[in-house]
C-alpha cells in the first residue's frame, strides 16, 4: 500500500472527511492539516489516514486541566507514546464507540510500549465530573484514560492547532439552552519524543493503532 503523504497547508487541501457527532450523527466535516516535511521511507503504518516521518511534525503542546483538576500536557508525558483524540464527553453516537477502541488498544499493550491517552473535550458544557464517570463505565474507559478540559478559547486553541473542525449551535426549548456539537472524529498517534507519527479517522480498528504503536519501538519514538 502507498504511503499517505503529508499534507501542505497552503493549498488547503482536505485530507480526509470525518463522520461527526455530538447531539446527532450529521454530514461530514473535512479535516486540513499543517503542512510537514518529506513522506517517511518506512512509514510507523500504512494503516493511518496520514502518517510523518520521524522527527519532522511537532505536535503542538498544550497547559489544559484533566477530569480531576490536575495538569495536563503533552510534554509530561514525554518517553511514551500519546494517543491524543478528541471526544464530546456527553456524545452518544460515535464517540463511545471510538472510545471503545481506543480502551481495546490498552488493553492490548502493555508495560513501556502502552500509550497514554488524552481525550481533548470538544464539549466544555459536558465537562462535569458526573459525565465522566459515567463514560468511565459505560465506555469501558481504562482507568489511565484521561480527559483534558478548560475554557472553550483554550479548548479552541488545542483543536485550531490538530485541525479539528467543531461546530457549536444552541438550541432553546421550554426555556433551556442545550448546545449540539459535531465535530472531526480523529486520533493522532504522537512518539515519545513529542512528534506526530500517525492519523486515524474514526472508523479506524484497535489492531491498526496497535501495530502503529508496536512499530514506534521501545523508546516509543
């Protein structure tokens, strides 16, 4: 299979469309990305919507808060890969599912080559603690599964900066507003040493993030 080159920001090309979800499943939204350097020789997988070469794509950073209230970046979880998605904590669509798979890759790693995995909320009005722990059982979440959350302008930041398209409308009704959100279903698969390796469009298999992960090495890089 041919490897998925990289992407170049100035023609504003889209790279691939994503199913969305929130409140409803709805159209697709068409997801753009930074442009990067030479495809890989060896892509980490052939699998991925997109993959980068080593070393060539930093993956933005981030200062958000977890579901707890404690810190959260990309640079402290430097030396193990990082599964970074993007997930409505109060979907009932797509997200569980993708949340699903996302667990079975836990599940399936294990010791230095297990990812972390953070899941950016494209919901800030379904950032509350009774939401997430529901999604911890209904989901099947791994206890290390952690959410990043802040204000909607720093959220908007993070998804500005991974491209993730997120539409917010309002709707009122016997007097309470209640927001739909839909958004880009995507996971980047981000190396050890901060940099992007691997795009996944949801749907996507657990055995396909696995493989990608395996093939980061040891170091996770």
């Amino acid at each position: 299979m041919a490897e998925r080159k990289p992407l170049g920001r100035a023609k504003g090309l889209a790279a691939v469309a994503a199913i969305t979800l929130g409140a409803a499943a709805g159209a697709g939204f068409a997801l753009t990305h930074r442009g990067g350097g030479k495809p890989a020789a060896s892509p980490v997988t052939e699998s991925a919507n997109v993959t980068w070469p080593a070393g060539k794509r930093a993956a933005p950073d981030f200062a958000l808060r977890d579901q707890t209230g404690a810190p959260i970046s990309l640079r402290a979880n430097r030396g193990r890969p990082v599964i970074l998605t993007f997930i409505d904590p109060v979907c009932s669509t797509l997200c569980p599912l993708e949340a699903r798979t996302l667990g079975q890759v836990e599940q399936e790693l294990s010791g230095t080559s297990r990812p972390a995995v953070v899941a950016v909320s494209v919901n800030p009005w379904g950032d509350a603690s009774r939401y997430f722990r529901a999604d911890a059982r209904k989901w099947r979440l791994p206890a290390d599964w952690r959410w990043a959350v802040g204000s909607r302008a720093q959220l908007a930041r993070v998804w500005q900066a991974y491209s993730i398209a997120v539409r917010i409308r309002r709707f009122r009704a016997v007097g309470i507003t209640t927001h739909r959100v839909d958004h880009t279903e995507a996971a980047y698969l981000i190396d050890g040493r901060g940099f992007e390796r691997a795009l996944f469009v949801y749907p996507f298999s657990s055995g396909d993030v696995v493989s990608a992960v395996q093939r980061l090495g040891v170091n996770g890089s």
